[in-house]
C-alpha cells in the first residue's frame, strides 16, 4: 500500500491519540505508528487485518441480496402462518439457515451483524435460534428462490397466495433434482 506523506503524517497523530486512549494496546498501536513514520510500507497492512477490502468487503448489491433473502424469508413465515400450512415446514426450505461460515463467510457475517448489531430482522425465523452458520452453501439455493420471490408484485408478498409460496418453496431445489 502506497500513502502520501501528508496520510502518512495524518495515520501517525491518529496512532498517537489511539495510543493514549487506548493504554492496554499501546505497544502494538506505537509499533503501528513507527512504521507509518518511517515509511516501512510493508508493515502497514499488518496492523490491518480486521479492514476488510477487494473481495472480502461487502458490495451494496450483496448487502441487498442478503437483506432480500431475509425478507424473502419473513414472507414465507407470514405466508405460511396466513395460511394455515405448517406442515410445509417439514418438507420445504421454509427457514432461514445463514450462509455458510467456510464459503459465504462475508456474507454470513453481514447476516449476523444485520441482527446483533443493526437490530434488524430481529423476529426472522431461523433453522437454529440466533445461529447464522449454516455449514454448507445457501447463496445459490436463495438466488433460484429470490428468482421466483422477486416476479411477485412487493404489494402481494406479506402474504403471498399458495401458489406464489409453492413456486418460491419449490425453486430451492436446483433444477436437477426437481420432480
């Protein structure tokens, strides 16, 4: 990483400050700001590896699709209360069950800090409470069914009718393995 010396100059008061606020991570904070001041560029990134960037930060569109797949999946619970069809829940993907922690792990985090940190989708239903790792890939099998969810007019999807929620239910089979 390249920085100017006036960034470099603005990173060092920065540390400076975070060294006296912070005094239990002082000595990790001032090998930080003496690399910046001597200008050792390749130790700056080693101060930086919670920042996330290139790939691993999130895009506006995948923090939509996350936010959409939980939408998607507060409209199949409202649908199937509305509806009286609880039993699809033992044949169906019905339930939110995160992202998977090896694969989507970006994506599984945004889902975790949607509801811990932002409050939001608080009441989503999920496979297991409060548990966001689903251990095997879910992106794809929610594209195929925010496929299907996303034809239906916004007005009709709180609740849907019974043949928008099959058509949604029934696009989390990939096409393979469709009846």
């Amino acid at each position: 990483m390249e920085l100017s010396k006036l960034e470099r100059y603005y990173l060092s008061n920065q540390l400076r400050i975070m060294e006296a606020l912070y005094p239990n991570e002082a000595d990790e904070l001032a090998v930080q700001r003496e690399a910046i001041e001597q200008g050792y560029s390749f130790i700056y990134n080693m101060g930086m590896d919670h920042i996330l960037d290139g790939n691993d930060a999130m895009t506006v569109e995948e923090t939509k699709e996350v936010w959409d797949a939980m939408d998607m999946f507060l409209s199949i619970d409202r649908t199937i209360q509305e509806l009286g069809l609880e039993e699809l829940h033992e044949e169906h993907f019905t339930r939110f069950t995160g992202y998977d922690g090896n694969n989507e792990s970006k994506f599984m985090g945004f889902a975790a800090f949607t509801v811990e940190r932002l409050g939001r989708f608080t009441h989503l239903p999920l496979k297991e409470e409060l548990y966001l790792n689903s251990h095997m890939p879910t992106r794809q099998t929610y594209e195929r069914m925010l496929t299907e969810w996303r034809k239906i007019d916004y007005r009709n999807r709180f609740p849907m009718s019974k043949e928008d929620l099959m058509r949604v239910l029934e696009a989390a089979a990939h096409p393979e393995n469709r009846k």
